[in-house]
C-alpha cells in the first residue's frame, strides 16, 4: 500500500486505514451474526469433518446417503445440510484427527489454524519484499480481505492451497525447483485450481518442478492407500463423472461465484461452455508468456495464482483467499516502477466488489471484470519489461 497521499492522487495513508478498518469491522461482525444464526457455525467444515470419521469406512466415503447419514449421526441437527463428498480422499485423511475430537472443538481449533496459517504467511510475503509498503496497511487489508473472512467463516480450507503457493515460491526462489513442484502437488486437494500450474510446468520446461509435482501426488495417493485401501479411489472415481455433471449444482448460491464460468454460465450452454474453453485457453496462454517472461519471480507465480481463481469451473468467495499472495506482490512491483496509481484502483474495486453479493443486481458477480482488468494490467507491463525471455529453472 502507498505511504503517502498516491492512493486515487489525493486519499491519505490514515484514510485508507480508516476505510479498511471500518470494512474490516463489518465483515468480522458479519460473519459472528451468521454464525449466532446458523445451525452450526462454520457449516463447510461438516463435509471434511465427516469425511476424516469415514477413513475406517471407506465404501461409505463417496456414497451420498450413507454420507449424509453419517454426517447427521456426527453432528445431530444437520438434517437439512447437505455435502456431497467432493473432495478427493487425501483429505479425508488428513482430517481424521479432527474428526476424533467434538465438532465444536473441531471447528474452532480448525477456525484457529486457518488465521494462523493465513497471517504467518501475509507476514513472510510481507517480510521478504522489504520496506516499500507500509506494514500497517498491508496488516489491514489482509485482515479486511473479504475472502478472508469469508474462509473462516465457512470453516472452509482454501488456506491450504494458498500456502501450498507459498512453500512453491520459496522453494522456487532457493531454486529449489523439485520441492516446489511437490508443495504445487498438494493443490491436488482441490484440483480444479491446478491448470495455470500445469501451464507454467510445460510452457517453461520446468521438468523438475514437474517430477516433484508427480511424487507429491504419488506420495499423497500411497497414505490413501495404506490409509484407506483401494476403496476410497475406486468410490472417487465413480462420484467424479456425477461432479462433473452437476458442477453448476454444487454452486450452492450461483450469485457467490467469482470465476469466469460465472459469467459465462449466464448464456445457453451452446454459446456459453465454448466461449468459457476459449478463455481458459486466452488465459492459460498469458499464463505461459508471463512465466517465460523476465519479469520477478513472485509476479510470474502470482499471475498463473490469479490465473488459478479466473478458470476455475467452481469458485466461491472464500476461494479468492488465493489472492492474498498476488495482489501483495503485484502491489510491490507495481510501487517499484512508479506505475501504481491504476492497480491500486483495481486494488479497491476489488475489495468492494468481494465484500457484499452485487449479483443480485447485475446476475453476475463484478469482481470478475475486476480480477481480469487487474490480470491484463500486470500482462501490459510484463510485455513492457525490457529484458530478454527467461531461461527454464
């Protein structure tokens, strides 16, 4: 964030502070008022919690009724909740300790975790750049970040992925690019984010990050194994054609949605699922240009990041957690050549765009014209960068 008065040419650095703080307030008092009336706070969480109860069950894991069933037997009350068990079955593995405990204990040392993680590495990213954005109103707007609010107060676990990216880029930049892969093999827990990644592995022939991504998967599918035994795959990959068929479906409220097939879901399939393949390839090809480009390292990883959240068949609010990461880093770069001005417009259209749902106006959720203004102005000026094509790691 600017330290002085740049912010729009004339808002000073004390009344962003305000601004963000006050945004901050509203969203946290928004989501203890949704927890005070739902039936059980934190409601996301009963799909994973119920999952890491049926390691031990394995056949029932990806049967819809029996899940459910179990679901209400854990957690009575739950009748009218329903979460199809779309995950993949790492994760079930790595929530069965959680499911040992009560659900409230659960939830809440989960809800814990995922500020913790969440802040560790705000405060890294912040660390590793230097001085050049203010540290309070970086604090601020991480803690005003609606999506942030919005992963805990669903007890959901994109927090994972995003520091999944982070381990990636510190790996990365120890040129460490076998470890990188493997930290990027853990976006296998939800792997509708994994395209951009995939992209950049192959456009920049980085065949070591590749390999680490395979063992990270292969070493993840091998604890399911022994965790679980061949059941827990065979009913994965019988529930995936069903996923598949009604990811439309699983938008619980289509309004919440913030990726592209947001917007083009609003058109007949004839017109809109073409036009949807078509900018994922658009996109993924600028993916593949900024990651051979000469520009830094946290910029290149936050576009294919930024790339991730735009793609995604099934994007929610909470997912664009995702972003914590590029929108710091873009913000430094962005400082760094004097070209700030317009990103952090995009910056604050942003956060107003997230923070409350629009599309029950406009049908379409406006963040998403957002996310890919601010896409194409970090493309403009890594195509201006006046250096030659990187080499691969």
């Amino acid at each position: 964030m600017p330290t002085r008065r740049t912010w729009f040419g004339s808002i000073s650095a004390g009344e962003v502070r305000l601004a963000l703080g006050t945004l901050a307030v509203i969203l946290w008092s928004m989501t203890v008022a949704v927890w005070v009336q739902a039936p059980v706070p934190c409601g996301d969480f009963l799909c994973p919690y119920t999952m890491g109860t049926l390691v031990r069950d394995a056949p029932r894991l990806y049967h819809v009724e029996a899940f459910h069933a179990a679901q209400v037997a854990l957690v009575p009350g739950t009748d009218s909740l329903f979460y199809p068990p779309v995950y993949p079955p790492q994760l079930a593995v790595l929530m069965a300790p959680f499911s040992q405990l009560p659900f409230g204990v659960a939830v809440t040392i989960w809800s814990i975790i995922t500020v913790v993680l969440y802040a560790a590495i705000v405060r890294a990213a912040y660390r590793s750049l230097g001085s050049r954005l203010n540290a309070s109103l970086v604090g601020l707007a991480a803690l005003a970040f609606p999506p942030f609010s919005a992963v805990v107060g669903y007890g959901q676990n994109t927090v994972l992925l995003l520091g999944a990216c982070f381990l990636a880029w510190r790996a990365l930049d120890r040129q460490q690019p076998f470890l990188a892969g493997a930290a990027l093999g853990l976006m296998a827990l939800k792997p509708q984010f994994g395209l951009p990644f995939a992209v950049i592995t192959v456009a920049g022939r980085e065949w070591r990050m590749l390999a680490g991504a395979v063992c990270s998967v292969l070493a993840q599918a091998g604890v399911v194994w022994l965790a679980m035994g061949p059941a827990a795959f065979t009913g994965f990959l019988a529930i995936v054609p069903d996923i598949m068929r009604n990811t439309d479906a699983l938008e619980a409220v289509s309004e919440h949605s913030h990726s592209i097939r947001a917007v083009t879901r609003l058109l007949p399939d004839a017109i809109g699922l073409p036009l949807w393949v078509m900018s994922v390839g658009a996109v993924s090809w600028i993916v593949a240009g900024a990651w051979r480009s000469a520009a830094p390292l946290h910029v290149r990883l936050g576009v294919a990041m930024l790339a991730a959240v735009l793609v995604s068949p099934h994007l929610i609010g909470y997912d664009v957690v995702l972003l914590a990461l590029p929108l710091l880093w873009f913000g430094d770069w962005f400082v760094c050549r004097g070209r700030a001005a317009s990103y952090w417009v995009a910056v604050t259209l942003l956060f107003v765009t997230l923070s409350f749902s629009w599309a029950t106006l406009t049908r379409v959720q406006p963040s998403v014209v957002v996310m890919l203004w601010m896409g194409l102005l970090v493309w403009r000026d890594i195509r201006a960068t006046p250096h030659a094509v990187r080499a691969p790691a």
